[in-house]
C-alpha cells in the first residue's frame, strides 16, 4: 500500500472489510431489488438470503475493527457540515448492513411453513424465535431499507469520485489504495 503514509490510509483489514462487503452489498440490492422485475434473479433469492447472513457477520467483525483502530482522520481543511455529513452517512450504512440481514432474518422466521434457509448450501441457519408482528416487520422494512440503502451507496460512491476526481484529494486514495495518487 505504498503513496500514503501508515496514518493516512485505512489498514488491510479494514480495506478487506469494506471491498467485501461493498461487492456483497451491491450483488444483494441487485437481487432484491431485481428480483421482481426479472425472473431470473428470482433462482437467487437463497444465495441472497445467504449474503444477507454473510454481510451481518463481516458487519459486526468491521465495526468491532473500527473502534479498535482509528480510521485515518479526513483530510485538514474538510469542512466541519461535510465531516458531519460523512460521519452520518457511515454509521447509517453500518446501521444499514445491520437492519437489512436482521429485517430479512425476521421476515422468513415468522410462524408457518418454513423454506429451507441453507448459507451457500453448506448448513441450515435456524430460524428467529419470533411470532408474526416482528415477522412482519420484518417483511414491512426489508424493502424500504433495501432502497434507502442503494441510495446511501450511491450517495457514498458519488462523494468518493468528488473527493478523487474534483477535489483531487486521499479519501478514496486511502481506502482503495490500487489508484495511487
């Protein structure tokens, strides 16, 4: 990770977390958002399921990362609404990749015929112990959360191409380190 110094840039493990939970954040919200308007996505919904389990735990693994070890701090002269904004608009994704998994883990756990709901085919992940409220809450914020979500990574990748491409500055440099400066 040569271009930065050890202070300004994210360390391997944080870098790791984001790109892996970025790329299966993305394939999710492509099917659960597709899945309606294209039948083929429909065949997915298992290994959407099983992404949505995978994204809970690498969640929980980051934010524990995270306040272990300090994030390099935005480049001086940030302004201080546009610090707030980016703090805001972080800890809703990290809100965001917790409500999502736990919100479509609710929805298929509620009482009634359960499918099978196998994490990559490997084992079966137990069901909630809920009753139909919770189970429909659930079934009630799953979607809208899906698309606040899409919105919040658009929002997230629109301001990371500001800071590299307009403003020229290391935010972006200093979590996707491959594009040097």
């Amino acid at each position: 990770m040569a271009g930065l110094p050890r202070g300004e840039r994210y360390s391997g493990v944080a870098i790791a977390f984001h790109w892996t939970i970025a790329l299966l954040v993305i394939v999710n919200l492509v099917i659960g958002i597709g899945h309606d308007a294209i039948p083929a996505l429909r065949a997915l919904m298992g290994a959407h399921k099983a992404i949505g389990l995978t994204v809970l735990l690498l969640t929980a693994g980051r934010i524990a990362w995270r306040i272990a070890h300090r994030p390099p701090a935005l480049p001086a002269g940030t302004p201080a609404w546009e610090k707030g904004v980016a703090h805001a608009t972080h800890w809703t994704l990290y809100l965001l990749m917790i409500a999502l998994p736990l919100s479509g883990w609710l929805m298929v756990s509620g009482p009634g015929p359960h499918r099978p709901f196998l994490w990559f085919g490997l084992f079966d992940i137990p069901t909630l112990p809920v009753g139909k409220p919770l189970a429909d809450l659930g079934g009630t914020a799953h979607g809208p959360l899906g698309w606040v979500m899409a919105a919040l990574v658009v929002l997230h990748v629109a301001a990371a191409l500001r800071h590299h491409l307009l403003l020229r500055d290391s935010v972006l440099v200093r979590i996707a380190p491959i594009l040097g400066r």
